[in-house]
C-alpha cells in the first residue's frame, strides 16, 4: 500500500473555500449560471480559483447550472433513468435513443454565415419579462449580427414604438445609419392595412417606424421564424440569465434605475466580454444625420381636425397652433397633422405650413385682476422645420398607400 494513501495533495484547497462558494451561490447569486457566477467570486468576492474547481463543486452538491448545455443534461437524464433501473434490459443503442432526440432536417434550423461588415445586418427583438420588481417590462435589443456588438438596449413597460425609437436613436448617435433591420413581423414593422374609413391615429403610428427608416435609407427585413434571428434571441436568452440577478443585486426596481445600469454599465461590460472588436471589421454605416433631423425624423405623426374652438387635442389634452407668438385661427374641421418629436416637442402642419402647439391651460396661470403681471420671459425661438421635411402630410399620405 503507497504510503500517500488517503491522505489529501499539497495543492488542495481548503475545505472552507468549497463551503463558502456553496454558501454564496445558495444565499446569494442563486439563479446565476456558473460562468456568470465565477465571474462574480473573482470581481466581488475576492475569492480566486479555478472555473473547474466552481464547477466540481457546485455540481458534487446536487447543484446544476440554470444554463447547462444539452450534453450535460442528456448525461444527467441517462444517469437518472440508469439509477431508477427502467434501462436494466436495455442495449447502448436503445439507451442512445431514449436520450438523445433525433430532429428531423425540415424541422431544423441550420446555422448560416455572419455578414462581412459591421452595420450591413441588425437585428432587433423585444423581450418580455420580470426583468424588475413585480410588473413586467418589456427590453428592445439591437445586435450587430457581424460581431454580435449590442449597439442599442432600452427598457420599456411594453413592446412599443418608443421603445425602438430609443434604441434607434443610440445607434444614429453612436455608429450611424444601418444599412438593413431584421426583425419580426410585429405591428410596429409590419402589419396589414385597414380600409380607409376604418383607419385611425393610433394604427397610423405602428407604421411609423419603417417610414422614419424609409427616409434615412434603412431596409426592414421581416420574418415570423424567429431562428431567422436567432443571435438578438440568444443575446435576449444571456440578458435574462445575467441582467435580472446583476438588477436584483443592486437593487434596482425602477425603470429608469434599469435603463440607466442597461445602458451605462451592462452592455459595455456584455460587449467587452462576448462580442468581437467591431472596430476591426469594416463598416458600412453611414454618417450620422444632424441632431434636429434625428429629433424630427423619430417623430410619432397623428392625424386631427381643429375643433370648434379653435383647437387640437392630442393625448387628452387641447392645443392651439402659434405662430411667431401670435395665435392663429382656423375654420372648423380643417385637416392637420400632429408631429411629436423625439425629444417630446410638438408641431402641427396645417396647409403645407408648420406651426408650433401650445398647450391650453383650463385655468389662467394669474389674474389680471388680482395678482401682478409678471415681466414676459423672453422665449428662445424653436427651430420649425421646412416643408421639404418628409412628414409633409400630402407626401406622409401619398408614402403610406404605397405600403
């Protein structure tokens, strides 16, 4: 008998380092996939050692990853049928065929070739989940399928058209145009019109996005197959195993507090870690367009009629068109368009002319009769946009019956 026998190597690490990693995951990072939670053992715990030892660890604890591969979970399906003996009579073969699910070739989605150049595809989805607190919430993504680069994120209660404007607005901003977006055949994109008299505002506004993109030069290339997309619906599977826990670790339970760890903090880090060097590919964005046509072209346009007195309401509140700080008053029932730029700005077009929208107040902010006149501020002219701009609404109408 070797004299080393039952006695433990130099190199073996104490059996309390095994036990506070145990501890840790079960108290503290339950729900994180192995790699995620190794990363936090070495950048928050201070605990340094081998992904393999966290592995062996967790898993000679009964502990399983939340993300394990198919391999894994086919040889703890095996080891789990073999242990219950319902395979006592069974070959290798008949085995192979209980555990593993052969998938037919029509029913498959083979994987396909990447894009040469950064920006010729991106693909967009939104994801539905309790991403924080109680109430779900909705996450619009935005992959660069050449280098997996996530070039736009934003939170959003539901999958909406402010959403992906958000997300359309970081990429103008930071890279440029796209050449081409994939997504699905949500309203947002894509849907089926109505007949003119059933039309109204709100179906109006789902249309909006392709026509933003229209005018920039942007493809939208939709598909109901969501494997035709599957790197935004990979990228969407990564955040919901490591966001959610990184949220819930901070705390955070607001959307704004979401958005703003989203964007500042978890995406650089989600780049720097699973995406290529988009600098090292070639791209094919285009110059980013001026900020006033970023705010003008990301525009929500509605469809009203001036009422009776001499107004427009828009979102249950009434507004009246100005021009050069002097009201200006037209006939009832006159057709206008309703532009509300990104930034939250609304102009009216009535005539082939733009006016700016005030809001009407239901009462007076002083009496005349009462209080002091206050000094009259001197207001900073807004900038109105010529009528070349695209959301002219003879040339918004004749774009929309072409779609």
């Amino acid at each position: 008998m070797h004299g080393n026998r039952s006695k433990k190597p130099a190199k073996t690490l104490d059996k309390s380092v095994s036990d506070t990693i145990i501890l840790l995951y079960r108290n503290k990072y339950q729900g994180f996939n192995f790699n995620h939670f190794y990363d936090y053992l070495l950048e928050e715990e201070n605990i340094n050692v081998s992904y393999t030892f966290v592995y062996t660890t967790l898993m000679k604890n009964g502990i399983r990853s939340p993300k394990a591969r198919k391999a894994t979970k086919r040889r703890l399906a095996k080891e789990k049928l073999q242990k219950e003996k319902k395979l006592k009579n069974k070959t290798e073969e008949e085995i192979e065929i209980i555990v593993n699910h052969e998938v037919a070739l029509e029913d498959s989605h083979p994987r396909g070739e990447k894009p040469k150049y950064f920006g010729e595809v991106t693909e967009m989805d939104g994801s539905s989940h309790l991403w924080f607190g109680d109430v779900k919430s909705c996450l619009h993504l935005a992959t660069d399928k050449a280098t997996n680069h996530i070039v736009g994120a934003y939170f959003d209660w539901q999958e909406t058209l402010n959403g992906y404007y958000h997300v359309f607005y970081q990429i103008l901003v930071n890279y440029g145009i796209p050449s081409l977006f994939k997504t699905d055949n949500r309203t947002v994109f894509n849907y089926n019109r109505l007949t003119e008299d059933k039309r109204t505002s709100d179906k109006d506004v789902l249309t909006q996005f392709g026509y933003a993109c229209k005018q920039l030069g942007v493809d939208i290339d939709t598909t109901s197959v969501s494997q035709a997309k599957g790197l935004v619906e990979r990228d969407n599977g990564t955040f919901q195993d490591r966001l959610i826990n990184e949220l819930r670790l901070n705390n955070i339970t607001t959307i704004e507090g979401a958005n703003e760890y989203l964007i500042n903090v978890f995406v650089p880090k989600f780049n720097a870690k699973f995406a290529l060097d988009y600098k090292r590919f070639e791209s094919v964005y285009e110059t980013s367009p001026t900020s006033e046509k970023i705010n003008y072209t990301l525009a929500v346009l509605s469809p009203r009629k001036i009422d009776n007195g001499n107004s427009i309401k828009f979102k249950n509140e009434y507004y009246q068109p100005y021009e050069n700080n002097q009201l200006k008053c037209f006939k009832p029932k006159t057709e206008c368009l309703v532009i509300k730029a990104f930034n939250g700005e609304l102009l009216v077009t009535i005539d082939e002319k733009v006016y700016e929208l005030r809001k009407l107040q239901s009462h007076k902010k002083y009496s005349e009769e009462f209080d002091a006149i206050p000094e009259p501020k001197k207001e900073k002219k807004k900038y109105i946009p010529p009528m070349t701009h695209p959301w002219k609404l003879a040339s918004f109408k004749k774009q929309s019956s072409r779609e």
